[in-house]
C-alpha cells in the first residue's frame, strides 16, 4: 500500500507539475492525491500510527516485531523523500511515533508497558 501511495503521489505531482515553485505546491498535491487515490500522507501515517498505538493481542496479524520492523523501514524511506520538508506537522506525527515505538515498542503497549 505504502509503495501504491508513493506512485500515486509523483503521478500527482505530475498532473499539476506546471506549478511547480508555485507556494503551496505540496499541499495542492497532497489534495490531489487525497481526492484521487483516497488517501495522502497525512491520512496514510495516521492510520498507521492507529495501528500501532491499538493493537489488540488476538489480532491476525503478523508478528509484533516483524511488523514493527517494517513500519520503521516504511518511516525511514519516507523521512527521505522530498515533500517532507514541506509536511512538518505529518513530519512530526512520524517523527513522535518512531520515537514512541523505538523508546516502547508495539510489544510493551500490547502488554500495557507502553
């Protein structure tokens, strides 16, 4: 889903890549991307960080640490694109809930250490 959103996002970008440099262009984009796919990164990383924070243990999931693991890649790779510079408040939604899953883990909410 991460990787869908991310092409959905530069084929965005592309639609409206006439104005670019224009003040705001990210937030035109992130628009864009909303009423088109459903979704921006704002949406993405808040359900996300649901997730996360709401994880039951008799969910079907995968493993805590497995899937822990993968949501810091996801956070990781994203803090590298581009338009982050100009989403501070999703910027710093990803940036508290890495801190949180390093400092806690999804294992020590789950078992109410959280």
């Amino acid at each position: 889903m991460y990787a869908a959103l991310e092409h959905q996002c530069v084929l965005s970008s592309q639609a409206i890549s006439d104005l670019t440099g224009e003040e705001g262009f990210q937030g035109l984009v992130q628009g864009l991307l909303r009423a088109n796919w459903g979704m921006n990164w704002e949406d993405w990383w808040t359900l996300i960080e649901w997730s996360c924070r709401h994880r039951c243990e008799g969910d079907l999931r995968m493993g805590v640490d497995e899937e822990r693991g993968i949501v810091l890649g996801l956070m990781e790779m994203w803090l590298r694109r581009e338009e982050v510079v100009e989403l501070p408040g999703v910027r710093e939604r990803v940036e508290a809930l890495r801190g949180y899953l390093l400092d806690h883990g999804i294992g020590a909410a789950i078992r109410g250490l959280g």
